[in-house]
C-alpha cells in the first residue's frame, strides 16, 4: 500500500483559506526549522485576487526562498490566468506572477514549475 511507502518520510503541510504569499511567511519560517528537502508552494492566487503587484508577491517568494538554502527540491504551482473575480485583471496579473516565477526558476536550479 502506498501509505506504507510514505511511512519513512515526514510531511509537512500548512494552508490558510485566503492567505497571501506575505501572510504565509511566518508558516514558511516555522517549516524551514526542519530543513526539508523538497518543498511545495503553493501561493501567489491570493495575492492576485487582491490585485497585489506582481513585485510585491515576488519579494515575498524571495523572502520566503531565503529560508530554505539547503532545500534541493523547490516546486512552485503556477498561478491559473483563468480565474475571474470580478475585477477583469486577474489574469493580466497572474500572467506577470507567472512571469515572475519563470524569472525565479532560471536563476535558481533547484526551483521548478508546476502547471
């Protein structure tokens, strides 16, 4: 069975309905005491909901990658450009979010992007 596969690994997770990348930062801080190896984030959906500059998300996906300097594996999620809040520009910003990531990932070998 698989659950008896993952027996010999420790997974962390924490999630916040609504939490931007910034809100999420004391989490990221907490997590990077237990030095992973691979690490999953997920942020950056909420940020755009609340029209935050993509400059703004960016300096808090560098703050929160400063805390993981020996982490191997870094995955982020790419933000959808399909989701619609009612305000029209969500998609503009998640592209430029999106742009930011794939900025993100060619200056750092160990980060990749998930779709």
């Amino acid at each position: 069975q698989i659950s008896d596969q993952l027996d010999a690994y420790e997974v962390s997770t924490r999630a916040v309905v609504g939490a931007t990348a910034s809100d999420m930062l004391p989490a990221a801080a907490e997590l990077a005491q237990k030095r992973p190896e691979q690490l999953v984030v997920n942020l950056g959906s909420n940020d755009v909901r609340r029209s935050f500059p993509a400059s703004q998300t960016e300096a808090d996906y560098r703050t929160l990658l400063a805390g993981f300097p020996d982490t191997q594996c870094i995955t982020f999620v790419s933000i959808n450009t399909h989701m619609d809040f009612g305000k029209g520009v969500q998609s503009k910003t998640a592209g430029a979010l999106n742009v930011v990531l794939l900025k993100l990932a060619s200056a750092d070998q160990r980060i990749s992007i998930v779709d």
